[in-house]
C-alpha cells in the first residue's frame, strides 16, 4: 500500500535502512542496500539541471533509476514510500570533477597516498583500482552533498587514466561509474623556469625538450602498435601502448567511442601550445588547471575545448592582475562561451568544500552575468558531460541513476544542509566523524551544565 509520512518521519525511516556506523570509526561503517521500494520525494522544488526548476514538483525513482520528475505529486506506484519535503530542495548529486578522493588519506603518511604511481609514463593505470572505499573522508564529503567524483591520478608526463566514482559501495567495483573516463597528460611547460635571482634553470630546456619528445613518441608507438594489432592478433598486448589507445581518433570506430585526453596547463602558452598540439592529432582535449584559460577563451571557444577550472579561492598571479581574477575566472570563461566545471583543488579532506568555491564565482560573476543556474551547472552536469557520464549522472531526468540530494536551501550558501542523499536509489547514512564528534562534545558541555538542549 502507499505510504504517507511527514519529512522528519521519513528521516527516521531512511536511517533505519542501514546499520549506524561506529561513532569513531566511521569507515567501518557498513554500506547502504540497494533500493528494495519505489520512493517518491514530494512536495518539493526539484532542480533538474537541464532544465527550470519545479515548484512543488515531485522526484520518483525506482531501483535505481528515476522514471518520473514534474510537478505536483505524480502517479505512485502501490507500495512508494513517500517522503514530503514541504520548503526542501532536489539537486542532482553534486559532482566533483578533479580529485584525489580514496587515493589520498593523510599527507605526511606515504602508505596512504596512492594518487603518485611509481614512473613518469602510466598510461596503464586505472585510478578506480586505488581508490579505498573506506576512506573516512568519503562520508565527510558525501555529507555536503557531494555525490560524484572524477578522480585522476597525478605525477608524470601520463600518470594514468582517470575515473568517474560515485561515494558508496562496498568495493571500488561498486564505487565506479566509468573506470576509463579518459587519460591524463602532464602537458610539458613551453619556457623554463627562473630561479629567484631571475636566471634560467640549467638544463632546463633540455629536460622540457625531452618530455615534449617523449610525449610524440609514446603516441606515436601507440598508433603503430594499434595498426600491428590489427594485422596480427597474435602480437604480444603492449599494456602501457593499449592505455593510450582510447583517446586516439580510431577508438571513435569502436562502441566505446573517443575518450579524451586530460591536459594538464595552467600557462597561457602551456595552454594554447596543448591545444594545438591535441587538435593537429584529432585528440578530445580537456585542460584542467588552467589558471590562465579566460586569456585563451577565443581558441578554446574555437576549437570546443571544455575547462577543468581547479580552485577559485586562490591568488592571482601576476602582481598587475586585479585581487578577485580567480574569483571571475568561470564567468569570463561562461560569456566567451567556454564550457568550463570547477574542482576544489583541495586537498582531499577538505574536498567537501566545492561548493563554497563555486559559491565564490558566483559572488565576483553576477556583475559579468555569471547565473546561479550556470553555477550550479558547473558542478553538476557539466563536469558529467566532460567526463563523459551524462548518460547516467549529472541531472533530474528519467532513465538516469538517482543520485541526488535533499537540501533545506541552495547548496552553495554555507549556512545550506544536505538532509537526504541518495546515490542509485540507495539511502545513504548522512552521519559522520564530524557529527559524531559533534554529538560527543554537546554532550560535554550538557554535563557541565553549559547548555539544556
């Protein structure tokens, strides 16, 4: 039969399907079941991404997948739990697009740190295989609303291949929604560096020159190994010539499709020698960094080359840029027509605080015409479409996965709480080692007679 209960109720509810993690121990916790009803979420205002938002609109789901979004309450199938969210708000999981999250635990402890794979050319490393599903920090992170990563691998002329994760499941297998979202080029610097006394690196340029020469040859073998391969079956597989073989224009021939290729660059003539080089061998660029893009836009806009902006809260560069060029930087990017997402660049424990750098954009990019839609967009669809999993994620829309999150307010104010979240139909336990500090401190001050509550 259906069931009618109040939003409080429904959180009860929603807490009684998995078992509470340990207080202390939070990545012990044990993991969220697969979705076992139809739920509805009422009431609301629904904010599909692509499209307006509902008012009093209605989110319905069922193993997983959503197969209803409109206004109103919609038709229920017999045995939906209902959950009234009267004055809440629905968004799709937030999506971090640049991160080391499960690869990286605590800084100064090296066991933990698995983002830097041994070698300067990895093409063959798969960052979901690394990625530790009981990291503390992926509930502290989910708690914020943060649903979905894309988690590289660093270091290196081709540290490896990047992955698109959702934050829970047993295993990485669980955890991973593309294994293989594109490979991740340390684009070589085009000048050398300076000292502090203003003179050039010794053997500098010899080593940018080498990285530069290694890059085209380990392309270069790759094609060739792919025309040998498909000549001869019985050659010997290459595992590091295959990890590059996605994102080489034939892979467009295949079901799988063109992967693209992630380049690291930051400099204005990093950035637009990457590019040229990407578009001269029919490669899918991406930059990710890309401090100076905005001084670029025209070729990106040209050439349709999307922007991993990695933090807003930064300095700028040069003493003679304005204070707030970090801050503005997505909205000189949205009206030169750029698609661009925007990744915390934090480090991995304070990765829940993505939101508060779009936030900060959003702030400095009003003036310049940036919107809340495009904001929220930035971290949300398109870092789905850039990576290649807007099929699945990123947006309210039938036949896609129910990622998504129930708020009391916009998700990029601060003061904003994520009170439901759901990943694939899954009830996700919101608790946390913060809340559970939280509760143990209250009851602290409860006992000394400093608070009644």
């Amino acid at each position: 039969m259906r069931t009618n209960t109040i939003f409080r109720a429904a959180l009860a509810l929603a807490a009684g399907t998995v078992i509470a993690a340990s207080a202390l121990a939070q990545d012990l916790g044990i993991k969220a079941p697969p979705q076992n009803r139809p739920i509805a979420i009422t009431k609301a205002t629904i904010h599909p991404v692509s499209g307006p938002a509902i008012t009093n609109g209605h989110v319905l789901f069922d193993k997983g997948k959503i197969t209803s979004v409109g206004p109103g309450d919609g038709v229920l199938p017999l045995g939906t739990l209902v959950i009234e969210a009267k004055g809440k708000h629905v968004y799709p999981g937030l999506f971090g697009a640049y991160s080391q999250m499960g690869l990286s635990e605590i800084g100064s402890v090296r066991a933990t740190e698995d983002h830097n794979e041994t070698g300067d050319v990895t093409p063959e490393v798969f960052a979901a295989v690394s990625v530790n599903p009981d990291s503390t920090l992926i509930p502290v992170t989910r708690a914020n609303g943060i649903l979905l990563q894309g988690v590289f691998p660093t270091s290196g002329l081709i540290p490896g291949r990047v992955s698109v994760m959702q934050m829970e499941g047993w295993t990485h297998e669980d955890m991973t929604v593309d294994a293989d979202a594109g490979l991740v080029v340390g684009f070589p610097q085009t000048r050398q560096a300076q000292n502090i006394f203003g003179r050039a690196d010794e053997g500098g340029q010899r080593r940018l020159d080498e990285a530069f020469e290694n890059l085209e040859e380990l392309f270069k073998r790759a094609r060739a190994y792919r025309q040998a391969r498909a000549t001869d079956a019985n050659l010997p597989v290459d595992a590091r010539l295959e990890g590059i073989l996605g994102v080489l224009p034939e892979a467009a021939e295949t079901s799988a499709g063109q992967n693209p290729v992630y380049l690291m660059a930051n400099e204005v003539e990093q950035i637009e020698a990457a590019v040229r080089w990407a578009i001269e061998r029919k490669l899918k660029p991406v930059i990710v960094g890309g401090r100076d893009a905005h001084l670029v836009a025209p070729l990106l806009k040209q050439h349709d080359v999307p922007v991993i902006i990695v933090a807003t809260h930064k300095f700028p560069k040069r003493t003679d840029s304005p204070y707030n060029e970090s801050y503005t930087q997505p909205a000189l990017l949205e009206k030169a027509g750029v698609r661009w997402a925007i990744a915390s660049g934090e480090e991995t424990p304070h990765e829940r605080n993505l939101p508060y750098h779009v936030a900060q954009a959003l702030a400095h990019g009003e003036p310049l015409g940036l919107t809340h839609e495009a904001a929220v967009k930035s971290i949300t669809l398109t870092p789905a479409q850039i990576l290649g999993v807007s099929n699945r994620v990123g947006s309210l829309e039938v036949g896609k996965d129910a990622t998504l999150i129930i708020t009391d307010g916009d998700p990029l104010e601060v003061r904003t709480h994520t009170e439901m979240a759901f990943i694939q139909g899954k009830t996700l336990d919101m608790s946390t080692k913060h809340t559970a500090l939280y509760k143990k401190y209250l009851e602290k001050y409860r006992q000394l007679g400093l608070i009644r509550r």
